[in-house]
C-alpha cells in the first residue's frame, strides 16, 4: 500500500521513511514512529491503517542514522540489537526524524504522532519539544520526561501487566500529565503488535478506537 520516501533531517541526517496515502482528501498527516525492532512489517501495517482511516501516515526509519534498513525480530536477539541501536541514536536525533517525517506530510493539513514502546516516548517528547498532538502506547521511557512540560494534546495507553514499566512510574506521568487522555488495559507491554506474544486484540480494538477518536478532535 505505501512506498518508501527519502527525507534530511534539521541535524543532517538522510533516512528512509515508509509513506501510507489515504484513498480519498486526507484529513491530515500522523508520524507513526517505531518500536526498538525498527520500521518491520509490523509498523509498516499502523501506518497502513491510519492511512485506511483517512490520514497520510508516514513512518520514519530512526535508526538509519546508526544503521540503515533496520527490521529486527521479536526474539532475545532482536531485542538486544534494538537496545543497541536505541543507545546510538538517543533522544535528540528521534527527534530529529519525526520532525523531517512531520514536515514531510505537512500537506495533508494539521499532524499528529503515535509511537509505540520506544516509539511511545519519542511520541511523548514530541508532545513537549515540537507541539504536536501525540499518542504514546507503553513509552517505557515516559518516566524520564516528566520534568518537562508538554505543549500539545496527549494521550497515553498502557499495559497494566506490563513488567517494562512500574506503576510508580505510569502514574508518575499520570500526575504529570493531569489533562491528557490516560488508559490502562487489562494487557501486558506490546499489547497493540499481533506480531508478540502479548498481543491483546480487544485492547488493541479499543486503543485505536480512542487513537483515532483523539487524531479526529485534534487534527481534523
């Protein structure tokens, strides 16, 4: 359904992204950024779905500032590696990618971010650090951003069997975070991936539900 396009990063990376077009006027652009395995078949099938839902989706590839075409597995190994490269590339060039993938699709109209595990707190820190409405499912790094303000609409999903991340913590960005939208599943972390053993459908039904319900209020 999509294609791959090339985009340049403000701090000088070159990285692929995978762009998914709605079939009628799109009603605006969403950045669906990665899982520590990379852009695998798995995100490349999100960005599909908003794109069925009427959105320009596009998913950039994050880790190709440290290797390029990264698709790893859900197995010890692929989590290992994924850990590696999310080490390399940091915060600040994740960013980076979102913010080029943004600027990419800006034509669409007003756009939004969902991330997803790693991905989630890329998702939550664009909320903060770019001002776009942003959906964060089980950013197992949330924690670490709640000392900053966020400027856009957000909303979060998590796992309440999730051994990733502690309630202490989840409610740490609950607290941070009094007027966004705050969903906790009778689930375990990756719930949203057919693609794991945790995947959980009707929690992943309803999460979408609630994702394009808040994509529909705050982009169009």
């Amino acid at each position: 359904m999509g294609k791959i396009i090339e985009l340049d990063t403000t701090d000088g990376q070159h990285l692929n992204a995978y762009l998914a077009e709605p079939s009628s006027p799109s009603k605006g652009g969403i950045v669906v950024v990665q899982e520590i395995f990379g852009v695998n078949a798995h995100i490349r099938s999100v960005a599909d779905r908003y794109a069925q839902a009427g959105y320009t989706a596009i998913a950039p590839a994050v880790f190709d500032s440290a290797e390029k075409g990264v698709e790893l597995g859900y197995d010890q190994a692929g989590m290992q590696k994924g850990l590696d490269l999310v080490g390399k590339v940091g915060f600040d060039k994740a960013l980076a990618s979102v913010q080029a993938a943004a600027k990419a699709v800006a034509g669409a109209g007003k756009v939004g971010v969902v991330g997803y595990c790693w991905g989630g707190s890329i998702a939550y820190l664009a909320a903060i650090r770019l001002g776009l409405p942003a959906v964060s499912y089980y950013g197992g790094r949330n924690v670490q951003l709640v000392g900053e303000q966020a400027t856009a609409p957000l909303l979060f999903h998590y796992g309440l069997k999730d051994a990733h991340i502690s309630e202490a913590d989840r409610e740490k960005v609950r607290a941070a975070n009094p007027t966004a939208g705050f969903h906790v599943y009778d689930a375990d972390h990756g719930f949203n991936c057919d693609a794991r053993a945790s995947f959980d459908a009707p929690s992943a039904q309803l999460a979408l539900q609630r994702s394009l319900a808040f994509f529909a209020r705050h982009l169009g």
